[in-house]
C-alpha cells in the first residue's frame, strides 16, 4: 500500500465528524471552527534512516519539522500560529539541539511553540502538529476546474539537488543544501492566492508528478516539463551527477512550493501581488494526467512513497 491508500483506509475507520470539523481528514489540513474563527490543523513527523540520515543536524531536524507544517498551512491559505511538538532521541543533548531547532523556525515563521513531549528513543525521531489561522475561505486540493491553468511558486528541484550533494558529501553547493534543510514555506504567496479566489492549491512535498494527483482527483491536466522553474546551479549539478534535470525536478520532492490551479487572469494578479516568482506550467483538462516534453507524452513519472 501507499501513503494515499494508507489515509483511505484510516477514513473508513472514522466515526462521523462534528459540526466544529468543516475539512476532515483528506487535505493538507484539517479546517475547524471554534467560535468565529476558522483554524486549519496538521502534523508531520520526520525519523532519521527514513527522512534524514547523520547530514542533518539535530538543529536542521527540528527547524524543518517546523517548516514542512507551516507550508501545510500555507498551501491552506492559512497563517501558522501554533505548535506543539513531541521526539524522541537517544540522548537528551540530542533533544536538547532538536527543540532548539524548533524554536529557530518558530521565530522565523512567527509561530508560539506551546509545549510537547519529549522519550528516549533509538533514533531522532520528531513530530509536530501545528495550528493555523484563516482569514478567508480555505483553499483545499479539491477545487481544480477544466481550464484553469497550473502554477508553481519559486523553482523546483533544488531539495533533490541539495539531498543528492549531502548523500555525496559534496561542498560548494551550499544554497541547494539550505533548500534541502531549510525550506521555506511560501505563507505570503498562499495567503494572497486564498484572498483572490484560488481555485485549488497544495504544497510540493512529495514531489509533482505525484502531489498534482492530488488536485486532480475527479479531473485532469497537461504538465509541459519544459516549463518547470529550475535554476542553473540546479541544472548544472543534475546534469554533471547524470540526472535530467527536469524529470528530477517533477519526481524529487521536498521542494514545499506551492502548486496553484486558478484562471490564468487571477494567476497573473498574484504573480504581481508577491515577491516570490510564479510560474505557468500546464493547464487542467476533463481527464488524465499527462506530462510532456517537447509536445511528446512522457510516462512513468512518481513521486515520494512513505512506505518505501
């Protein structure tokens, strides 16, 4: 089974949600309404020999358990405001270095970090669960209509460029590396798309060909891979380590941009609306997800599997 079938299951196995419970289980986060506030909640966790190995410090471990939760809520539309964090380490001085990372993040994404648990455990493992603020509606993964046009924030690739330089012990490829253990959720981004309209959005965490599943479920879409934002640094080194650069960039994962489905118009109100670039990529049709090259079909293009 795969994460996707995994979450499926779980769903079966859930009794009928309250009325607080306005998005359940299925989306980036979960939406709830408590009083006149809409909040959007998720959690992620990270364990070493599965997400990270030794390359990653404690530090890094804790700061991008914090940054991968507020993309969640980025990809909501949503600002982070809360966390509550549970590891467990071999050693406290590892724990220790873990939460300190953690509350780096929570400076950096003005989130209050409210408390946690801490164990004994045979490897770093870290959890976060995050709460978040709506202004506006929610944008789930959902809301992709037949002619919307796809977009993609920032570059992809760099992550899978700068895990591919940690697993090598290569040096000099430092901003690839930073992509990879520190990303950065684009909250401002999200929140314009929510405030204009966006029809679906999610964040890229396991990578497009699979994440853009997701968004359409029920519909299709064209990904012409020759439009994907990647940057020199990104293409240089996937080239010379005998990667395609932009089968890398469509399958890598952990790049945490956000994919946009809107009306090109609206699209093209936020790109001038951020500081962060966006990018057209493709469009969203009746049915089927295809990705081209050079007006081709390319096939075979995946994604992360947790359970891998």
């Amino acid at each position: 089974m795969n994460e996707l079938e995994v979450i499926r299951r779980i769903s079966t196995l859930l009794p009928p949600a309250p009325p607080e419970v306005l998005v359940p289980l299925g989306d980036d986060c979960a939406v709830l309404e408590i009083g006149d506030r809409r909040w959007v909640a998720a959690s992620d966790m990270l364990v070493s020999g599965h997400h990270f190995e030794d390359w990653a410090t404690p530090e890094d471990v804790g700061y991008k358990a914090v940054a991968v939760n507020a993309s969640d809520v980025a990809a909501m539309g949503g600002t982070p405001r809360f966390v509550l964090t549970s590891g467990g380490a071999p050693a406290p001085e590892t724990a220790l270095r873990c939460f300190a990372g953690v509350v780096e993040a929570c400076e950096r994404f003005g989130v209050y970090p409210l408390g946690g648990d801490t164990t004994r455990a045979d490897v770093l493992t870290v959890d976060v669960a995050i709460l978040g603020e709506l202004a506006t509606q929610p944008v789930l993964r959902s809301g992709a209509s037949p002619g919307d046009s796809l977009a993609v924030t920032g570059e992809l690739g760099a992550s899978a460029l700068g895990l591919l330089a940690l697993e090598r012990g290569m040096t000099g490829q430092e901003r690839l590396i930073s992509r990879c253990l520190r990303p950065e959720p684009r909250l401002e981004a999200g929140r314009a798309a929510a405030r204009l309209g966006a029809g679906a959005m999610i964040d890229l965490s396991d990578g497009l060909a699979s994440d853009v599943r997701h968004v359409c479920d029920g519909v299709g879409c064209i990904v012409d891979l020759d439009l994907l934002p990647i940057k020199d640094d990104t293409r240089e080194l996937a080239e010379s380590l005998g990667h395609d650069p932009e089968f890398l960039a469509a399958t890598g994962g952990e790049d945490y941009e956000l994919l946009i489905c809107a009306p090109e118009p609206l699209l093209g109100t936020l790109a001038n609306s951020v500081e962060v670039p966006l990018t057209l990529i493709g469009q969203i049709t009746d049915s089927d997800v295809i990705f081209e090259r050079g007006g081709e079909s390319v096939d075979g293009l995946t994604g992360w599997n947790h359970f891998t």
